[in-house]
C-alpha cells in the first residue's frame, strides 16, 4: 500500500488551486499590460490597419497590440512566458486528474493541452512582422486545437457541478463568440466597412478572456490537490467519478450516450480512417470521369460518341447473372484494389486511355460498394459503418476540393505539375484497401426475414438515383451552391472561401443527425424542409438561397443512409441497378438544360433547372415512401446497440471532425487578402484583356489553371475576361477556373450569371475593387444563352465600367443581331469610360461589329486595321489607348489571348497616331518575353509585335 502523508511530513504544501489562480493571473497580465502600454504609446498607429485609422477604427485589435511595436509586445511576451510554467502545471494536473485504468481519452487531451502550450510559443515570439506565415500556421494549429482541448476537458470534467456549469459558460461564449468574429472580419476585409475592425477586435479580445476563463475553472476541481502532491481525496486513483462516468450510466442504451467514453485503440481508429479513405476514392473515381467524357464533345463541338462511357456506373446490373453476387462478396478485396486503376490513369498520355481506364475502375468501384453494402445487410452496425465511410468519403472529397481550390488532386486530369498528389494518393488507397478489407463480411442473426416488409424495390432504388445524383452534382463541391446565389457586386451574401467551410459542416451535421436519428431522417416532415431547402436554393439569391442550400446539404446527407439501408433490404441488380439508370437520366438531364442547342431533344428541357431540382425531389420521395414501409419493422425490432458497436462508430466520428477542423483550417488560409495591386501603378495603367479558356482543360485533357496563371502574370494583365468558365455541373466537375486564377494572381473575382443560369459561363477578375457588378441574360430566343457581366471598377479613384460578353454561336444569325443591340444600349447608357472583353462571332467591320462600334454604343474597336479576328474583340471609349496585342495559346485552348493597355486619368487623343515600341514609357509596354519565339508556345503574333499609340 502507497505510503500515507501526515501534515507534518509535508516540507512544502500549497493547494492545486493556486496553479490554476497563477496561470489566470499571469496570462491575463500578459494581453492587458501589453494593451494599456499601447494604447498610452501608439494608440493611433495600433488601431490603424490597411483600410482605415482613427477615428473610424478606435480599438487595436490583440495582434496590433501585442505584436507590432516595441515594449508592449516585450511586456507580453515577458509575461507569456511566465505564463508556461503554471501552463504545463496545470495540463499535468488536469491529467493526474482525469487518468483512469484503460482509458486513452486523458493522454490524448494531456497532449493536446501540451501542443496548444507549444503554439502559444510559437505565434508569440514568431510575430506577423517576423514571419507571417509561420505565425499564422502557430496560430492556426492553436485555435484548431482548441476544440478537441475544450471538449475532451468537457467529457472528462470531475462531477463537480459547479465546475461544469462555469466550464459549459465558458466554452459556449469562446465558440458563439467565433461567430461575429468571422461576420466582422468579413466586413473588413472584403466589404471594407469602416469601423467593422473595431468590433471584431472587441471580440478578439472576449475569445482572449474566454479561452483564460475556460482553464481558470480548473481552480475548482485542482481544490482536491495538494503539492507535494497529495492526493487528499483519492481523486487520482480514480475513487471519485467523472461527468462522464456518470452520463455513461444515466445514457445507457440510448444511441448517443455510449458514442465516447468508451476505451481507445489506435488499430481501430486506423480501420475506420482507412474506411473513409476508401468512400473518398469512390467519390474520386465518380466525380473524374465525366470531366473526361466532357473533354470530347467539348472538342467535337457536339455528340462525339465518347459519352456512353458514363454508363460504367450501371455495372450493378451485373448482379442479375447468377454467381456474380457470391463471386463479388468473395472478392471484395480485389475489386476495391481493381477500381484503383482509376488512380492511376494519370499515367495514360491519350486522353481516349485514361477514358477507358477511368471507366473500367468507375464500373469496378460501384460494384464493390454495391457488395459491401448488401453483404452487411444483416449486420446493421457493420452496415452503418460502411454507409457512414462512404458518407464522410464524400465530405473528404469536397474538402481536399476545398484545399486545392476545386481541382480533386487525384484526378486523371492532374499530375506532380500541376498540382496533383497522385503517387502518395495512390499508395495511401493500397493501404486502405488491404487495411480496411481484411476483414471477412459477416450475415449478422438481425437481417429483416423474407416475411418482413420491405417497400417497392423500383421506388428505394429510384430513391436511390434521386439521392446519388443530389449528391454529386450539388455536394461534392463546396463551393456550388454558393455560385448558384451569387448575384454580383457588392458582396451580399456567401463567398466559396470561407462560406465553403458552413457547406462541408453542413454536410458532416446532417450525416451524423441520420445515422444518430434514422426516424426523424426520413421522415416526411424532414422532406418537407428539404423541400423547402431546395426551393429556397433554386428560386433565391443572396444569403436567402444560401439558407436554403445548407437546408438541402444538411437533409440530403441526413437522409443517406436511411436510403441505403431501405435499398439493401431489396436485390441489389434491382435497386442499385435503377438507382444508377436514374442517376445517368438525371445526368443527362441538368445537362441537356444548358446544352440545349446541341443535343436531341435540348429545347424540351432548355432552361428548366426548376424541372431538374423537382425531379430530383419526386425521386428522393419514392425513395423516402419505401424507406418507411422497409425500415418500419426493423424499427420496431430494432435491438439495442452494444457498446462495442458504438464505440466503432465513435471513430468514424472522430475521423469527421478532424475533417471538419481541417475545412475550418482551410478556409483560414485560403481567405481572401484584397490587398491588390495593379502591375504598374506608377504609371496608372491598366493592362485589360479577353481569352476563351475552353473550361480550363487543356489540348491534351490536362487541368490548365496553372499554365493560364503564369501566362496572364507575364503579360501583366490587371483585368482579364475569362469566357467559357463555368464548370459547375457534374460533367465538367464541379469546378472553378477562377479560385486558383484569382487567390494566386491577387485578383478580385466575379463569375456570372451562376450554373442555373444555362450559360457557359462569362468571369472577370480584376486588379482593381469591384466596386458593382450586374449579370446579363442577353436574348437568345433559338440559340445557346449569351452572358455578360457589367461591373464598375475602382482605377486609380477613376470610375470605369468593364463588360465582359460572350455572344451566341454562328448558327442563330438573330440571335447574334438581337444580342448586339441589347449590349449596344447597355454601354451607349454608361455615363462613364468603358472597355469591352469580348466574343462578338463577326468579321471586322461587317454586319452585327457595326452595330457595336456605332455611336450608339459610343464604343471604338481598339484597333479597327486587325482584320484576322473572327470572335475575341476588345473595345473602348472615353479612355487612352496606349497598346494592343494578340499572344498565342500553345496548347491551353483553341484561342488566343487579346491584351490592351490603357492610361487612366489621361484625356483620350482626337488622332489616331501610330507609333514606335522605342517611343514607349518602359512602363507602358507589353512585356519583351514574348517577342520572337516567346515562351513555352506563347508569342506575339498575327502581327508579330504589340501596337502602340499616343
């Protein structure tokens, strides 16, 4: 037996308490001090930031303070680091505390609490100033870290009421605080609202006191410590009971109460993670082969016979054959490793192989989920496992789409240059196929009996397409919905970068309420607000829709696996075999309503997303009415879940969060600086030109938003319009050329009208704030809808309107002719100077050009001796004309790019005066690296030199 301590065997005693008083009193003198010695030295330069000062902006933010200026960042760090002595105290006590036999949940906190100590250091004495991006990747690992910190401290908290109620205070104020925090900021740093700083550094500043607060409460449980450490309650040897001890016995039996608490193990956490790893290469494989079928039609210019390859996810059917099911659940292992190939496509040079391949392993891959879910259907904790892998699967896809700014990085459209992951991506697959498929598919005694009901097999698996092809043409990009309710300058609503990161905590929300909640998932009272959802996403702009499509992301994924358990009940060659016709029906329908012109049938359907979100409703209905009858008894009968099962699904859990923390991370980084600067400023000019992107895959089916970006940086340009840009459906991926265009060139961006405008997509980014935009729908009564987006620039305090239009296809000569009159009036009516990026689709200065260069329109072409132009057109008014110049495309798309310089401020000339390159300011030049053969293909040409004028 432990020796036992008298008081007066105690040389040194003092309570645990005064850990935690020392720690609180310290950190807290660290920020205050450092903020009264600011605010007496420089209070004017601390609350002065890139938009605004005093008296707009009247309260430093906790960085200004405590990082920018000499001694008040000495007083804190002096005092922060006096804070680490009690800091590491008072883990270890919190430690000693919680520790109990066979528990893993307390080290994984204790180092936590020792990682956040560590990147306290690390943001505070590597300040901003010093290195800005080791600072923020400290602070960024801090707050990340917080969470797990905070709730583990939470679950493990000692049955002290008390403590827990202050420790509950707390922690809801640090994460509602987070709130207005992230509202304000927005509000700074992209609407540059005056004043919006000071509020968030007021909120700063309570996050500060807050997350003190939060271990300030452990002075109430340390009570029962006495150092040299006596134990004088026994807590320690774990005699007293935790919160969560107790929860665990009032929760017992109920779905949630048993989900953690319960032992760890690495082995296990590894098995689900490798689950997942394997739903994510399931969403890779979906999502990449219809960005290759659209490659060839893309080319082709219509059908080009290539797109019967998205019949490759109907290879459930297969199951109708007799021994193919058996043969499947005995080969499980080798066809999830067979569907890899899909990975390794990339290594295929001609676009038709990597087709092919693509296809072969999309068909492979469904075929492998088909089984794992049937061959568990007697199992409903196995089941739910896989359902839930496959589910976060998706939500892993979206966020890696997240961090490489929409591109998955292990597609076959990418490689090592141009920013895919591909050899680490495949070799992580191997090892969760072998990891995650050791196991042998068990028929558990809790299978539905052939006498139960099951509903309509026709409906789950109609049910089944509906929710399959919601998923993959709203879901597996972030960013998607939110294009469908931007609506233009000003800001009004959500952004991709950070509002992505709501859609992907939508999604992990509503995946965890439907496994959690089964009932009330699918029932008709959760479709009737998914309903809603959808209509407020399809019929609404602004944050108004954006409700709406977290409403949709939410249900859609809560209802999953509701669906999924219903469709296993029935043969899977009937429901998965349905399932997937009505997802390729599906497909070819929100395509057919913008490509309308150039397939059979197109103006049945011409503009009818409504049409679209409604179907995928009914189907999702069918699907809900037999769920209700096939999981209606196994509700009734349903047995209790053991706590080894739930302690399963508490990793699949663990592994979303850490997902969730990483899309929170991302968005961090990824938010916009809007501290752009045009290339030559000094000169105030403003380079402006127009290029047809083709998608953003290049001549070789290869992601180019790389290659555009380090072209468009050497030619200068400060506002650019990119034609054909929206990839936001399921056969272009769910993409956006101008997330990568504009974070990594320093651009603002507006795309417009959105994916449910049935356009192919106008995009314009720009230098200079946007300080308005609007979106055009030009007429279009036969032909393909044409776009336009007309935006007012702020240009070295000048007002300049910027159009960027794409015109309709030659076939509808009216179309064209009404178009040129509708833009005609539109820049006839701009009071202010203007420039046109545009794809007229006329001969210089032949029919509907003239109607665009007239005095109606007031607008001049921007050299009218260009006789070898056929669509890209640039041209101006009320500006000076400084250059022009047409650069080759190598092989990024079939047009080249067209480039004018202007000076702003400037009184345009009344002549038309050519002149020499050597005559030229430097600083109005067009760069000399394209001249001759240029660089990697792209060259001056046509003329073979830029065109200069007074």
């Amino acid at each position: 037996m432990a020796p036992r301590y008298k008081d007066g065997d105690a040389v040194v005693a003092f309570n645990g308490k005064w850990v935690s008083y020392t720690h609180t009193v310290v950190a807290y003198a660290a920020f205050l001090s450092a903020l009264i010695v600011g605010v007496a030295l420089h209070y004017h330069k601390i609350v002065q930031n890139e938009h605004y000062g005093y008296p707009d902006e009247w309260f430093p933010s906790v960085s200004a303070t405590i990082g920018d200026r000499y001694p008040e960042r000495s007083f804190f760090q002096v005092f922060i680091a006096m804070t680490s002595g009690p800091r590491f105290a008072l883990v270890f006590l919190w430690y000693i505390l919680t520790a109990r036999p066979n528990s893993t949940l307390p080290k994984i906190v204790a180092g936590v609490g020792i990682f956040r100590t560590l990147t306290c250091g690390g943001w505070t004495y590597v300040t901003s100033t010093d290195d800005h991006d080791w600072h923020d990747i400290f602070m960024i690992s801090y707050l990340v870290a917080t969470l797990p910190w905070t709730l583990g401290c939470l679950a493990l908290s000692p049955n002290n009421r008390r403590a827990v109620k202050y420790r509950k205070i707390m922690a809801g104020l640090f994460f509602g605080t987070l709130v207005p925090l992230i509202y304000y900021f927005i509000q700074h740093k992209v609407h540059k609202v005056p004043g919006a700083y000071t509020k968030y550094a007021f909120f700063e500043w309570a996050l500060i006191l807050f997350d003190v607060g939060f271990d300030a409460v452990t002075a109430l449980d340390f009570e029962g410590f006495e150092l040299v450490v006596r134990d004088i309650k026994g807590i320690s040897r774990g005699q007293s009971k935790t919160t969560a001890d107790t929860v665990l016995e009032k929760e017992k039996g109920k779905s949630v109460g048993n989900t953690f608490g319960e032992g760890f193990f690495w082995t296990e956490i590894v098995d689900a993670a490798s689950d997942v790893y394997n739903g994510f290469v399931f969403w890779t494989i979906v999502t990449a082969l219809p960005v290759l079928v659209w490659y060839f039609p893309l080319w082709h210019m219509g059908i080009s016979g290539y797109e019967v390859a998205i019949v490759a996810v109907l290879s459930p059917i297969l199951f109708a054959i007799p021994g193919v099911k058996y043969a499947a659940t005995k080969n499980l292992r080798l066809l999830h490793l067979l569907s890899l190939l899909g990975l390794l496509a990339y290594r295929f040079q001609d676009p038709a192989n990597r087709l092919f391949v693509t296809s072969f392993a999309l068909s492979t891959t469904c075929v492998a989920w088909t089984t794992s879910w049937f061959s568990e259907r007697g199992n409903t904790p196995r089941l739910e496992t896989r359902i839930l892998a496959w589910g976060i699967g998706l939500i892993m896809s979206s966020i890696a789409k997240f961090a490489c700014r929409t591109n998955n990085p292990l597609w076959p459209i990418v490689h090592a240059e141009n920013g895919g992951w591909n050899k680490i991506g495949i070799a992580l697959a191997v090892f969760a196929v072998l990891r995650s498929q050791r196991r042998s598919l068990t028929s558990g005694n809790d299978f539905l009996p052939s006498s139960g009901k099951k509903g309509s097999a026709i409906l789950a698996g109609v049910g089944f397409g509906g929710l399959f092809f919601a998923m993959v043409s709203l879901l597996t990009d972030s960013s998607t919905m939110i294009s469908w309710v931007w609506d233009g300058y000003p800001i009004r609503g959500p952004i991709a970068v950070p509002h992505g990161a709501l859609t992907i905590f939508a999604m992990g929300a509503g995946l965890i309420y439907g496994t959690f909640h089964p009932a009330a998932a699918g029932s008709w009272t959760a479709f009737g607000i998914g309903s809603l959802g959808a209509t407020f996403l399809t019929c609404f702009h602004h944050w108004s829709g954006f409700y709406g499509a977290l409403t949709f992301a939410f249900y859609i994924m809560a209802v999953a696996p509701v669906m999924v358990t219903s469709a296993v009940k029935h043969s899977p060659a009937t429901t998965f075999g349905i399932g997937f016709f009505v997802y390729v029906f599906m497909l070819l329908f929100h395509v057919w309503v913008v490509a309308y012109a150039f397939v059979p049938g197109g103006p049945l359907v011409r503009e009818h997303t409504d049409w679209v979100m409604i179907t995928t409703m009914l189907c999702i209905g069918a699907g809900v009415f037999s769920a209700a009858i096939s999981n209606s008894s196994r509700t009734r009968t349903r047995k209790p879940i053991s706590p080894n099962s739930k302690r399963v699904r508490s990793y699949y859990i663990y592994v979303l969060a850490a997902l969730q923390l990483l899309s929170v991370s991302v968005a961090y980084l990824r938010f916009p600086t809007n501290d752009y600067k045009p290339y030559h400023a000094e000169d105030k000019v403003a380079t402006m030109g127009i290029w047809t992107v083709h998608f953003g895959l290049d001549n070789d089916m290869w992601s180019s938003e790389g290659r555009m970006r380090q072209v468009i940086e050497e030619l200068e340009i400060d506002v650019i319009g990119l034609l054909e840009s929206d990839n936001q459906r399921i056969i272009m991926g769910n993409k956006d050329v101008t997330q990568s265009l504009a974070e990594d060139l320093g651009m603002y961006v507006d795309f417009g009208p959105g994916p449910n405008k049935h356009t192919w997509g106008a995009a314009l980014l720009s230098k200079f704030p946007i300080v308005n935009s609007t979106h055009h729908l030009l007429p279009s009564p036969v032909g393909e809808l044409a776009p336009a987006i007309h935006a007012t620039l702020d240009m070295y305090g000048e007002m300049v309107d910027v159009v960027v239009f794409h015109s309709g296809q030659e076939e509808d000569p009216e179309d064209r002719r009404l178009q040129s009159e509708y833009l005609s009036n539109l820049m006839g009516s701009s009071p202010r100077p203007l420039v046109l990026l545009s794809y007229l689709v006329t001969r210089p200065l032949e029919g509907n050009y003239n109607t665009y260069v007239s005095e109606r329109s007031g607008m001049k072409d921007i050299d009218s001796s260009d006789w070898d132009r056929w669509c890209e057109y640039v041209l101006y008014k009320n500006l000076k004309r400084t250059g022009y110049a047409r650069i080759s495309r190598d092989s990024i798309t079939d047009t080249e790019i067209q480039v004018g310089k202007f000076v702003i401020g400037d009184p345009a000339p009344e002549d038309d005066v050519r002149i020499l390159e050597s005559d030229v300011p430097v600083g109005r030049r067009f760069p000399a690296l394209f001249h001759g053969e240029g660089v990697r293909g792209h060259r001056y040409h046509v003329f073979d030199e830029p065109r200069y004028w007074l």
